[in-house]
C-alpha cells in the first residue's frame, strides 16, 4: 500500500568491478536488480526516483532517472542527489544490490517518529542504504559531510542517530560477486537464475 508523504530512491550507480559490470542490470529471476529495486519502493512510495551515474544502460522504468551530482564516486552522492530531487518530507532508499531487502521496507515506515529508521542485521550492523529518512535534515547532515571532505554513509547513520529497524542477514545481503548473485537467486527460488552482465563500456 503507497504511503503518502513518503518517496523513494533507488541508489544505482555502483560499476560492479567484481561482478562483472553494472550492479544495477545483473539479472536476477529475469528482472534487473534495478527493476527489482524500483518495484519494491513502488508498493510503498508516491514517486521513486532511480540515482545513476553516465554510462550505465538501464532497462526502461516506471521512475524518473537522475545521474549522481558532480562529487566523490561514493553511495552519499547518490543520495543527495536523490534528496535534492524530493518532493515528500520523507524517502525510503534502497541500493540495488540490496535484492533481498523488500520484505524490510514495510517495518521501516512501521518504526516509531519521524525521524531516521535504519535496517540492522543480527548483529547489529547498520545498513545505510535500506532506511527511511526525512528529507530535509538528512539532506543537510549529507551535504555537510560532502563539503567537509567525508563522504561515508556511516558517518550519517551516526549523526541523524536512526531508529534500529530489525533484519535478517539474508535480508540484508548485498550483491557484490556472481557468487552473491546465485546466492540470492536460491533464497528467492529462482528457477531462472542468476545473470551478471559484462562490463558496459566505460565502466570498471
């Protein structure tokens, strides 16, 4: 169910150096893992928007495509850019190579406040990109950090100090190697398997 005053932003940029090329258009059960991304924000936001960088071919999308701000090849760019491009007072954001992590999205609009809610695995491991956060503090703490010269994502789940949103391992596994990628096709029970993509030109 679409939640009003909430967006959503897909962060779609890494070049998949281990995989083989883009994270975003490795396959997985016949869909890209930027498809899946896209399709798991849209049950709960009013808009998602997909944060890429040039040089990565997406498969057409039911979401608007924003290429990655000038500034340092890191996940906080993306996000920035996602939040400068908000129109809600609050966003759900999920990496594309979070492909388990749907399931997550409903209890992180359920955690208590307004404020910051951040997916946490068993052993209490923050995962930045699989949280909600509002827009216009967490744009600020992210431009603060770009401009001083520390673009991490840990360092903003400290400072907005987010509600702890209970997940599973599996839940939280991230796609990094084919071997990630067969992985995640068996917990999804894939019969179609798991496809990564070679190298789009230009991508490392």
């Amino acid at each position: 169910m679409r939640e009003r005053g909430i967006g959503g932003i897909v962060i779609a940029g890494g070049g998949g150096r281990r995989l083989g090329g883009p994270k975003a258009v490795a396959e997985l059960g016949g869909r890209t893992l930027v498809e899946i991304a896209v399709a798991a924000l849209a049950v709960h936001c009013e808009r998602v928007v997909v944060v890429t960088r040039p040089g990565i071919a997406l498969p057409g999308l039911p979401a608007e495509v924003l290429l990655d701000r000038p500034g340092p090849d890191a996940p906080i760019t993306g996000l920035a850019t996602g939040l400068a491009a908000a129109r809600t007072p609050s966003v759900l954001v999920l990496a594309c190579d979070l492909p388990l992590a749907g399931p997550v999205l409903a209890r992180l609009l359920a955690a208590p406040g307004d404020g910051a809610a951040m997916a946490v695995d068993p052993h209490g491991h923050r995962q930045p990109l699989c949280a909600r956060y509002p827009v216009a503090g967490t744009l600020t703490v992210a431009e603060g950090l770009l401009a001083a010269g520390v673009p991490r994502m840990m360092r903003l789940a400290g400072t907005l100090d987010p509600v702890a949103v209970p997940a599973t391992a599996d839940e939280l596994m991230n796609v990094n190697t084919p071997d990630d990628l067969a992985r995640a096709a068996a917990l999804r029970g894939d019969r179609t398997g798991a496809v990564p993509n070679p190298p789009a030109p230009g991508a490392g």
